[in-house]
C-alpha cells in the first residue's frame, strides 16, 4: 500500500513539476482569468457588428424610442447594467453623432444623445433606441 501512494505521490510530483511547479499552475490559471476578462470587456466596450450597421445605415426615419419608465423590470436591470459600462455607451453615442439624419432626428424628438444608453437592430431594420 505504502508503494502505490509513494508512486502517486511521485507520479504528482512530477506532473507538478512538469507544468512550472505551484507558481506555474497558479500562473496559467490566473492568465487565462485574464484571457476571459479581457475577452467580456471588449464584448461590452465595442457595438454589436448588426447594431453597428444599423446605426451607420439609418436614414433617421425608422426608429423607436424606449423610455426608461416603459420598460418591463428585466428590461429596467439589463439596462442599469448598461448605463455603469461608459465605454458600450460612448461607443454608442459616437455611432449616433456620426449619423447626422439620425442625430437630427432624435434631437427633434427631444431625445438627448447623453441619454442614450443602448440601441439594438430591430427585425424590419429600423433601431431600438432605449434612453433612460
């Protein structure tokens, strides 16, 4: 018995060993953390390729304006979560301003762009500009 737990713990070692010891173990799992993280930052930061299309493709006709106090309660949360993401947001405000047709229209509808805090492509190919 004492021999099979020497050759498993030797066996452990080795594989240990091999793969940069505990600071290298450590190491890998903490870089690929950092691989995830990275990965969901850039997701929230940059606008969905089909919103992003949508927006620079808007002739500023065909659009509806979700207000904060017409949202379903799921819909009110996946939105605070937005608002905290500046990045997602300036990225949507910067889409917006370089469409002149559809700033111009927003602003004639009262809706301030730093109001804006998520846009999504809608099936007929208008947008979904939901303020808060």
């Amino acid at each position: 018995m004492n021999n099979k737990i020497n050759g498993i713990l030797a066996a452990s070692l080795a594989t240990l060993l091999a793969s940069g010891g505990v600071m290298g173990v450590a190491a890998q799992a903490n870089a690929a953390s950092a691989d995830m993280s990275q990965t969901m930052a850039t997701q929230h930061q940059a606008l969905q390729p089909d919103v992003k299309n949508a927006i620079e493709s808007s002739n500023g006709r065909n659009f509806e304006i979700r207000r904060d106090f017409d949202l379903t309660d799921q819909e009110r949360a996946n939105l605070s979560d937005l608002k905290t993401d500046t990045q997602h947001v300036a990225a949507i405000h910067s889409a917006i301003g370089a469409n002149h047709a559809l700033a111009e229209s927003l602003a004639k509808q009262n809706v301030e762009l730093s109001s804006v805090v998520d846009v999504q492509a809608a099936a007929d190919g208008g947008l979904i500009i939901y303020q808060s």
